[in-house]
C-alpha cells in the first residue's frame, strides 16, 4: 500500500444551495462570515481568524447537497501521495489542476473515499488579509474559523479505521459495554477533531462545525435569529456537550444544510494524549446537561455528490438489538414513550 498524504487540517466544506441569495443572508449577514470572492453562481467565504481565502464554499445547483469536504496537506508531493493513495483503494481519483476547482485553490485530487464521500486534498490556496483584530469588520456570530466535518456513516468501525489509516488520532469515542464503537471523534489539528463520526444512513453529512472564540457568542447567535423572528432555523440547543466539552447551537441554513457554531473544546496536541471513552448509557455525552435530542438531528442530514455530480447512493444502518435497547448514539433511535439518546 502506498504512503498517505499527511494531513495538516479540515480546511473548506463546499455545498449546493438553491438561492445564492438566502445563502448569503445566512452565513454572511446572519453568522458573520466574509465574503472573500462572489460571482452569479459562487461564495467563497472564511472567518474573522483564517488567512487563507475561504473555509466555506456555497454553489448555487438545483439540489441542496454536500459537493465536497477538503483537507489540506503538509507539502506538494502530499497532493501526489493522495492521488497514489486512493487509486491503490481502488476508489474514483480526478486530479483538480490550478483554475480549473475551487477559485483560490492550487492543485488538488478529489476522490470518493471509502465511505463515500467526496474528499478533497490540497496544499497551496491564496492567502487573504489579516482580519483578526478588525473588530469593525465583525458582524452576526462572529465566525473565527472552520472546525470540523460531521459526517454519517452505517459503519463507524470502518469510518474510524479509514482515518486511522491517514493518522489522525481519536480524542474520544462513544462505546458499548464490550467496546462496542458507536461514535468517534478524530482530529489532525490540536483540538478535539477534525472529523467526527455519527451512526446511521450514509453518505450523508451531518453538519459543518464552526467556532466562535466564546459561548456570549453563541448566545448572541440565538438572539440575532430570534430577534429577526427566524428562530425556525434553530434546530438544537444551546448547550453544552459531553463529548469535547464544547458549548453549542444547532441550526439550518435555507435549504436545511447544519451547522454547528462551537466554542470551549481543549487542546490535544501531546504525543502520549489518550482517548477519552464515553459509555453509550451514558446521557450526558451529548449534552452535558441532560437535555433531550430532538429526533430531527438523528434522522436529518444533507445528501453527497460523487465526482460528477451526481447524488451518491445512501446505505442505511443496520441495527443489532443491542442498539435499539440502548438507543445507539447518532442511530436515529427514539425510544417508544421517550427522547433519542
């Protein structure tokens, strides 16, 4: 087999939307990202820390749907190392050369990874202005910066195995009694994750996480939307997590596209971190304060494209009866009478 590329960090998410300009209102006016390049069919946007031209692509297409997620990777020859890598996989590679992808973004491959998803790799991408301290410039939640990709998938052990195998580390885990892995968090940047895994039918992506630098913020968030009587694009929360500890809000964009705005996770950069496991009984791992998920952010997520365009065939989970007793995390299980867990 040959060497994966090393991977620096989950850099942009491009999605399909249906109306550039509702998009727009949402994640510019509303969340607070700028808008770093826009024509009749295109937003590159990124937040008030990032230096590089975007961490959020918005398309205008037909049908609402994950066009793909990206990573960057440490040097040039890491781009190689993907295209070699993928292909030994047996999975659909197409190299993306300079102008031909992304605006802002040099040459990349995507490929269908082994799960389904459309990933890309790449290494150069354009810089942008240094915005960090323009507070005049800051508006809405006040987006810092990308965090995280959540993506679902029928098959957590192979989800988990897959990233393992590009050498991402696994701050925590959702487990049964006999270790049983229900949910895993993987990271390559020194924080809780970079990619996080949620049970159930898939490809699909269950939402994009982006941080805040703190929780006022995501409190102003859910006031900014109530104010403007848009609270139905609130899904979830706030509140605050067991898994990464991170205080949260869930909504969805126009076409039902979720994000997370996140702040208050920890810093897992030491060699000797360990992998913190959370047991499946246990309901405080999704929210810390024992609040109830609603069915929805079980159930509900966005479709993925292959390499054409084309919407990707969906697996459903296959559940044992253990799951359902235990209402299996990310599973779109409702006990009968209660909450899902």
């Amino acid at each position: 087999m040959s060497t994966p590329p090393d991977v620096v960090r989950s850099a942009y998410a491009q999605l399909v939307v249906t109306d550039l300009d509702r998009a727009r209102w949402f994640w510019g006016d509303m969340l607070g990202f700028h808008i770093q390049y826009a024509d009749e069919s295109l937003l590159c946007l990124r937040g008030t820390d990032e230096l590089t031209h975007h961490s959020l692509v918005l398309r205008k297409g037909e049908t609402a749907a994950l066009d793909h997620i990206s990573y960057r990777v440490r040097t040039p020859e890491d781009v190689d190392r993907a295209e070699q890598y993928f292909k030994d996989l047996g999975r659909p590679v197409r190299r993306v050369p300079k102008g031909a992808g992304t605006p802002g973004v040099g040459d990349a491959v995507r490929a269908v990874d082994p799960l389904g998803f459309p990933v890309e790799f790449f290494h150069d991408i354009e810089r942008a202005e240094r915005h960090i301290q323009r507070y005049d410039l800051r508006r809405g939640a006040e987006i810092a910066r990308l965090d995280h990709f959540n993506i679902c998938t029928p098959d957590i052990p192979a989800a988990y195995a897959h990233y393992q195998a590009l050498g991402f580390g696994c701050s925590e885990t959702i487990e049964g009694d006999e270790h049983e892995l229900y949910a895993a968090w993987m990271y390559r940047k020194q924080t809780v994750h970079d990619v996080a895994f949620t049970g159930g039918a898939g490809p699909r992506l269950h939402h994009v996480g982006v941080a805040t630098h703190e929780s006022h913020q995501v409190l102003r968030t859910a006031d900014l939307f109530g104010s403007l009587r848009q609270e139905h694009h609130i899904e979830r929360g706030p509140g605050r997590h067991g898994v990464s500890n991170a205080f949260y809000l869930y909504l969805r964009d126009p076409d039902g596209h979720r994000v997370e705005i996140y702040t208050s996770d920890y810093y897992t950069g030491d060699p000797d971190h360990e992998t913190y496991r959370w047991n499946v009984k246990d309901d405080r791992r999704r929210d810390f304060w024992g609040n109830a998920v609603i069915e929805s952010w079980y159930k509900e997520a966005s479709p993925v494209l292959d390499l054409d365009g084309r919407p990707q065939p969906v697996t459903e989970a296959v559940l044992d009866e253990s799951a359902v007793q235990v209402g299996a995390d990310g599973l779109g299980i409702v006990e009968p009478g209660g909450h899902g867990s």
